[in-house]
C-alpha cells in the first residue's frame, strides 16, 4: 500500500511517499530514500565489523531507519535543500518512533555547472555532523553514521 503526504511545515515543501518499507522524500531538485531496517538485514546493510560496533553501541539494535541515499541536483545544492529533507526524514522517524537513525556517508558524483564531480568525504561528514549525526565506523571511502533519537 502505498501512502502519500505532502509535508507544509519548511519550504521547500517536500512531498513523501511511503511504500512498504521504503520511504521517499522528495522535492524540486532533491530526493532523500529512507528504509526501516531490522535486526535480520543489519548485517547485510552495516557490514559484520560495523555491526560489531553499533552492537556495543546501542545494547539493543532492533530496527532503525536507514537513509539509503540523499541527493540534490548539483546547480540546486547549498540552497537548503539537503537540510530540508533531513529535517524531513528526522521529523518522520520520530514521528514513526525509530530509535535510530543510521547512514552511510559516501560521496556520490553530481553534475555542477556541466562538470561531473563529488563533494569530498570530510564535507560529507561535517553535512551530517551538522544534522547531529556521529561516526559510529570509519571505513575508508566512507563512514557509517547515526543519531539517537531517543
Ligand atoms: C550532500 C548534499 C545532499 C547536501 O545538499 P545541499 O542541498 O547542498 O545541502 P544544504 O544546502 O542544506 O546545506 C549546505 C551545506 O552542505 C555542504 N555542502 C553542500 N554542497 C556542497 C559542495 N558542493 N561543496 C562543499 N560543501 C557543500 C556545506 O557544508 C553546507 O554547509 P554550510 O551551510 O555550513 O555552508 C548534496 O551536496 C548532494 O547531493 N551531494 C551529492 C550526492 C552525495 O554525495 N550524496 C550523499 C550520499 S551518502
């Protein structure tokens, strides 16, 4: 079943829909996909060394919210739109009652200006510190990371 809301608290408005387990947030210029996560997929998804870490981080892992990937148009970006649809997701998972929220931060490439390039690592990290976020793992090209909303 799919369910479709438009969120009208911040412009940019952003619309989201949400289908089984996966929720996507999107709007001119940027898209945010989200999916509820648990306990049988967190290895498929973090990995057996991150898992062992997020373990003894959070002493009971059951579910969480994962952002899958986030992206804004590369002539749309530093304009807000990214931190609207972290707001946006942030504001559901607590809303849904997630104990945590969980990413994976690894630059994908974009197209500013007609050029093909990437937002650097450390960048991509200090966004999301930005958003409240934390390290959990550092894994080379990318770094897992996640906010305790509870
Ligand atoms: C990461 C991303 C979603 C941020 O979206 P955004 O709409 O530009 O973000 P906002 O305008 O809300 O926030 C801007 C902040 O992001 C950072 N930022 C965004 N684009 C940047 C760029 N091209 N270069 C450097 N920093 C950038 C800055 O830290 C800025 O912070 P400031 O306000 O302190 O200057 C966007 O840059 C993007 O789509 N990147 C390419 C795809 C990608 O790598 N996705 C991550 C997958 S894990």
């Amino acid at each position: 079943m799919t369910f479709l809301r438009i969120i009208l608290a911040e412009a940019p408005k952003i619309e989201m829909e949400h289908e089984e387990d996966e929720y996507t947030f999107s709007t001119d210029g940027g898209t945010l996909v989200a999916r509820d996560v648990s306990s049988d997929a967190f290895e498929h998804w973090l990995g057996e060394d991150t898992l062992k870490i997020a373990r003894k981080k959070f002493k009971k892992l059951d579910y969480a919210l994962v952002i899958e990937d986030i992206s804004v148009k590369g002539d749309e970006q530093q304009k807000g739109i990214g931190s609207a649809l972290m707001k946006a997701v942030e504001d559901e998972a607590r809303k849904q009652k997630y104990p945590v929220i969980l990413l994976n931060a690894s630059p994908t490439g974009y197209v500013k200006n007609g050029k093909h390039t990437s937002m650097p690592l450390p960048k991509l990290v200090a966004f999301y510190k930005k958003h409240g976020y934390e390290e959990l793992h550092g894994q080379g090209r990318n770094v897992v990371m996640y906010k305790k909303l509870k």
